[in-house]
C-alpha cells in the first residue's frame, strides 16, 4: 500500500521566487495610470453591453478611451526619455 503524501513542500519550496522583485513592482507602480485608465474605459464599455449605449454612455467612452490614449502616450514618452537619458558614456 503506497501512502497518500502531499505536495506542499513541492508548491511552497520556491515561494521566496515568487515574489516580485523591486524593478518589477517600480515598473508596475509606473504603469499604473496606464492601467487604471484601461479598466475605467472596460468599466465605462461594460455597462454598454446589455442596452443600447445612451449619448451619455457615448461620452463616457470617448472619454475614457482618451485617458487610456493619454496614460499611454505619457508612458511611452516616459520610456523614450528614460531610453535616451542612458546614452553612451
């Protein structure tokens, strides 16, 4: 008869790996904007999807699809800059 073992120590032995390092969560914290910008246009197209969009609805999504353009266009500048500010030495 085999005993029944668990796999605990197998899923847990790389739990400090896991973790996010500090580079990845500065990157997070920078793309937050960006991030937050798309769930409000997700939020703002979701409320659409059971009805017939209003005018109201129609605005609100040109207005959060601009944000999302905005966050996005300030991140990129953000990555070019910080791209060239490295230069050659």
């Amino acid at each position: 008869m085999n005993p029944i073992v668990t796999v605990q120590e197998a899923v847990t032995a790389f739990a400090d790996w896991i973790e996010p390092t500090d580079a990845e969560l500065n990157a997070i914290e920078l793309e937050m904007p960006a991030i937050l910008a798309d769930v409000d246009l997700l939020d703002a197209q979701i409320i659409t999807l059971d009805r017939t969009p209003t005018e109201l609805d129609q605005r609100r999504i040109r207005r959060a699809h601009r944000r999302v353009l905005t966050a996005r266009r300030e991140l990129a500048n953000r990555a070019a800059v910080a791209d060239t500010a490295g230069g050659a030495a």
